[in-house]
C-alpha cells in the first residue's frame, strides 16, 4: 500500500490517494477536487481508480467527486446512500468490504456530523472530520462532542498505538499520540464548545 497526500487549497483539506502497485489499482479518501496534479500521480502510476470513501458529506471534502467520476469508473462509499447526486454504497458501522485490492474496514463516529465515518486500510486510519491531529472534530453542542469522543475512544483510540492517523485536515498523528495528547479527551472539554460552526474543521 503506497498512500499520497493532496493538499487542497479549497477548504485548506487532505485528499489521499491510496494505491496498490500489486493490481494497478487505487481508491481516493475524500476527493476535495480533482486537478491536474491528482490526475497525473494517478495515470504516471498506472494505477485504475476504482473506488472513492467520503468520510462525510461536506462540501470541502467532496467538491472534486463530480469531476472525479466523469474520468473514472469509480464505486463510492458512504454512511449516505448518495453524495452530490451520485449514487454511493451506503455502509454500516463495522461493515468490512473489499476496494482497490484492500480491506476496509468502516466505523460510525457521529458527531462532527451525523454521517462521519472512519476508514481502517491496514494500519492507517482516514478520520475524516471526526479527529485531528490534538483535537477532536468540531461539534455544535456539548452533546455532540460527548458523543463524539466517547465514539472515538471505543472505535478508534483502542487501536494499536502505532496505527496512523490521516486527518481531512492538518498533519497526520498515531493512535497512541492522540490518547495520550489530544485536548478532545480532557475532562470538560465538552462544556468549552461553542454552536458556532467552522466551515473548516
């Protein structure tokens, strides 16, 4: 497994492409866009890209998908039965299906918004909005951040500690960095949260 970064400017977010140089093949981990860049790591690579995961329906995370599937002949994977109109394999907590030539397994982790997912693809953890690097997913309720991190800290902080996380936003961390760091974990972190939402995070 050979993943790439993709930073976009549009939403300040991480696109991932994630290849597999046994098959040829390669999925995409929340296509903010769709540019050249992209494109040329894909065909210098020969790689058929065959699947698409969205980590939850924001624009900022999806904007490329349209472009993405007049190019590609791609299958995506959502909570959501569709995403920009275009119709998805809708997943369910702790489904495991097969994309790219891998294993995937996805987890619930609503919070940040209701459809957030987390992807597993070996030891490497694509979370989306849910968890980033020192923080937890933005939230617009005490309530939802309660239940963000009580999500996160049953389905993906007892993972390995060497596991790495993948954010939609900012730098990667590992499992055992975010139990032991992340401020989304401290007690009453959740009465610090405002409803005011950041288009952002």
């Amino acid at each position: 497994m050979k993943i790439y970064q993709h930073y976009s400017l549009y939403g300040f977010s991480n696109v991932y492409l994630v290849g597999n140089d046994e098959i040829k093949e390669a999925l995409v981990v929340d296509p903010a866009e769709m540019n050249a860049s992209i494109l040329g790591h894909i065909e210098k690579n020969g790689y058929a890209l065959t699947a698409i995961l969205v980590t939850h329906n924001h624009v900022h995370h999806v904007r490329g998908l349209k472009t993405m599937l007049k190019i590609y002949n791609a299958q995506v994977y959502a909570a959501n039965s569709s995403v920009a109109g275009f119709p998805c394999h809708a997943l369910r907590d702790g489904e495991i299906f097969r994309a790219g030539g891998f294993e995937i397994e996805a987890y619930s982790v609503p919070g940040h918004s209701p459809d957030s997912l987390v992807f597993r693809i070996g030891g490497a953890l694509f979370t989306g909005d849910a968890l980033h690097a020192g923080l937890i997913g933005k939230t617009q309720s005490s309530y939802n951040a309660i239940t963000l991190a009580e999500r996160l800290k049953s389905r993906i902080l007892d993972q390995p500690d060497e596991y790495i996380i993948l954010p939609g936003h900012g730098p990667p961390s590992t499992v055992g960095t975010e139990r032991a760091f992340n401020v989304g974990f401290d007690p009453g972190y959740a009465k610090r949260v405002s409803s005011r939402y950041d288009f952002f995070v």
